[in-house]
C-alpha cells in the first residue's frame, strides 16, 4: 500500500489527512495506557483524547489506578501476551529501558519533519530519544521542588517571606507549632515519603543529589551529608500531625490550603487541584521552590511522556503519529498543562496569562536553574534510577519516617537497599 501521510498544524491542533492508491485509507486509532484516572489528572488527559478526536482519530484509553508500577505491570503483561498498547505514558530510564528491547517505535522521520529537536527542553531531548532514536513525547515539566505555604498561617506567625534555606524554614516551622497550627503537612504513601527526601537532599547540596540519587554512589548514599538530610526529615516528621500514615497527595494539600497546616512539600500538579477548588495565589496558599542552604536556585525535573511500541496494524500506527503530532502542538502544550498545573515541555510556547503566577515562576526559576547547572531529573518520580532502586529506596524511608531509626542507620540501610539491588 501506497501511503503519504501529510501533517498539517493550523490553530494549534494538528490535523492528519491519508491519500491511499487505490486501498483502503487506515483510520488512526489509539488506546493510550495510562495512571491518570481522577481528579486534575483525569481532566488533563481528557484534554488529550478531545483534540485527538477533533484532528481526526479514534481515541480509546485504558487508565491504571495507583502509581508507575502498576501500569508497568500491566505493560509487561500486555507485552508478554503479544500485545503491546500503541501508547504508553512513560519515564525517565523506562523509556531507555523499553527501547533496548526493540519494541518501540521509530519516530524519527516524523520528529525531523516537525523539528522536535529544536523546541523541546534540552533536558527532555536525550531521554525522549535514547540511543538517537525518538521513541517518546514529552507532554510537559513538572516541577517537583515546590514548597507550598499557607498565607493564614504565614500571616498568623507574621512571616512576610517564604523561607530559603533550612535553618530559616525550620525556624518559621517551630513558630507555627508554637501557634497550634501543624507546620508540615503530609500524605502517608511511600512516593510521597520519597518526594519529601529528595526535596530535602536537593536543599542540603545538589552534589549530593546527583551523587546519590543519579550515579547511585554507596559513599554518598551514607555519608555524613546523607545523614543530615534525615536530621532534617526526622524534625519535619516532629512537625507532621499523627494521623498522615496512609494518608494520600491531595487530603494534605487542603489541610495548608486552608490553614490548618503551614507548609507542603509537593509537586505543581497540586495547583490544578487548587484551581479546580477555587483556591488563589496569594489569597490562599504563596508558592516558592523549596530550601536551597547553597542559595544557588534549585530545580527537580519530572516530565510526563507518552512512548509508542511498534504495531502491525495500519490504524494503529497511523493513530501514533497524529497521537505524537497532536501532544507536539503548541496548543496542546498550552492546554494541557493549565489545567495539569506544569509548564510545556516546548521552549518556544509563551505562558500567557492563562498560566498560574506560580507556573511563571516555574519557568522563570528552571531558566536559572539551568543556567547554574542546578537542574536534577526526579529519583522519587522515575526520571533518574530504574524502578528497582527507587523503590528499594523508598522503603528505607517510609520505615525512617514510621519508626525511631537514626539517620546513621537509615543511611547505611539505604546504601545497602540499593547495592542488594544490583
């Protein structure tokens, strides 16, 4: 079969026409496996399937409930059956990972004629296209350092500046408790146990970050600055009310927005959430990047990315190219992460002031965090390790924050958590 696939961009959306010889035309299709099924989350990737469908194509989707481990198993499973989704969202080493079993697909001929090379955060470039060869597409960045405040509680201790080291959060920390109000809110799961520790190593050095939680060195996973980043979580968890065990992302996150605690450590998809509950910047809730003690500006990237496994049926492929083309639209990019509450992945789209004031600040802060150097790929959100030592990870500091462990033995358990893993 003759096929000429002609992708056209007019008013953001992207718009596939098929000319066939004298066979049928294949009619894109897609069943995007995915973990977005409810609230902020589940509207943005509605987003997605409407402007799929308004450019042309058959959008399906299968949600996974739960966290990146469950859609990878259901993945595997569906691999393994011989019968890979057309569409995955994926991360991080996954992608890479996936691409070293020839299973994805080939996306550079359609990459080189929308020009993703040129618009796409460097960062992304290499992770989208491990190995040279574009198998994924990034749909956004989100922002993993935030720190979250509480204008009330701020107000109430009289505090007229979001703190910018340790030492000054952990100040204005102890005034909250001395308030009554719960200074540090927090869900009891464990990727929101590890999202709060890589914050805090973040803060303690960036060094540090890179070495532990990127190049997974044993010396740095037990060193003395290791253990002072549970110095500094065992104080936060002093400052946690005793009901978070169990507890989910979005319970804490109205606890501060309502002034029953002051602080929350947590990522940018928590102002969708505020958003859609009729919370306002500065009204409500300040919004800062976290404690960096170095005073150099801080940045931990996530992303979320779709990745396309190869396919025999025309439908479905034709279906991943207007799926890859329609996510690549700077309309897309514009839509999609107001209402997820990230930022675009594309360089070139302007955020208008459609976008919260604190997604200005996320760009603003990941331009200068970039040009420090300071930017670092999310271990607790599958940008920066293989799934195996980020949960070995996490289950030495989920124990840490129920339990009287040391931060010496925490940080010996964790070297230890990880080589176990090898």
């Amino acid at each position: 079969m003759t096929r000429i696939l002609k992708t056209t961009l007019a008013s953001g959306v992207a718009a596939i026409a098929l000319a066939a010889s004298g066979t049928a035309i294949a009619e894109p299709k897609t069943n995007m496996l995915h973990q977005w099924h409810s609230g902020a989350n589940a509207a943005a990737i509605n987003v997605l399937g409407e402007m799929y469908t308004a450019a042309g194509g058959l959008w399906n989707q299968t949600a996974i409930p739960g966290h990146t481990s469950n859609t990878i198993a259901r993945l595997r499973s569906d691999v393994i059956s011989g019968t890979p989704p057309s569409a995955v969202q994926l991360k991080g080493p996954e992608i890479g990972e996936w691409a070293n079993t020839g299973l994805t697909a080939n996306m550079n001929d359609l990459a080189a004629t929308e020009g993703w090379d040129d618009v796409v955060a460097p960062e992304l470039v290499s992770v989208m296209s491990p190995h040279g060869e574009w198998v994924a597409v990034p749909m956004n960045i989100h922002r993993i350092d935030w720190m979250w405040a509480s204008k009330s509680a701020m107000d109430t201790i009289g505090a007229t500046e979001m703190p910018k080291t340790w030492d000054e959060f952990n100040v204005l920390a102890a005034q909250m408790a001395d308030a009554g109000l719960i200074p540090v809110a927090h869900g009891g799961q464990d990727w929101i146990d590890g999202t709060l520790f890589e914050i805090i190593v973040q803060g303690i050095s960036t060094d540090l970050y890179r070495a532990a939680f990127i190049d997974l060195d044993l010396d740095a996973l037990q060193g003395d600055d290791m253990i002072a980043a549970f110095d500094q979580l065992r104080l936060m968890v002093g400052w946690m009310d005793p009901a978070f065990p169990g507890r989910g992302w979005e319970e804490p996150l109205n606890m501060m927005v309502t002034g029953e605690a002051g602080f929350y450590f947590h990522g940018d998809w928590a102002i969708g959430t505020m958003n859609a509950a009729g919370y306002e910047h500065g009204v409500d809730y300040l919004c800062a990047g976290a404690p960096m003690n170095s005073g150099e500006p801080g940045y931990i990237l996530n992303s979320d990315s779709v990745v396309f496994f190869e396919q025999d049926d025309p439908e479905y492929i034709e279906g991943q190219a207007l799926l890859a083309s329609t996510i690549m639209t700077p309309e897309f990019q514009r839509v999609f992460n107001v209402a997820k509450g990230s930022i675009p992945a594309r360089m070139d789209v302007e955020l208008g002031d459609e976008f919260n004031p604190c997604q200005r600040l996320n760009l603003e802060d990941l331009r200068a965090a970039a040009e420090s150097g300071t930017v670092v790929r999310s271990m607790a959100h599958n940008m920066a390790v293989p799934e195996k030592f980020r949960k070995a990870m996490f289950t030495v500091i989920s124990e840490f924050i129920t339990s009287d462990m040391s931060s010496a033995d925490a940080a010996r358990q964790m070297a230890e958590a990880v080589i176990n893993e090898y």
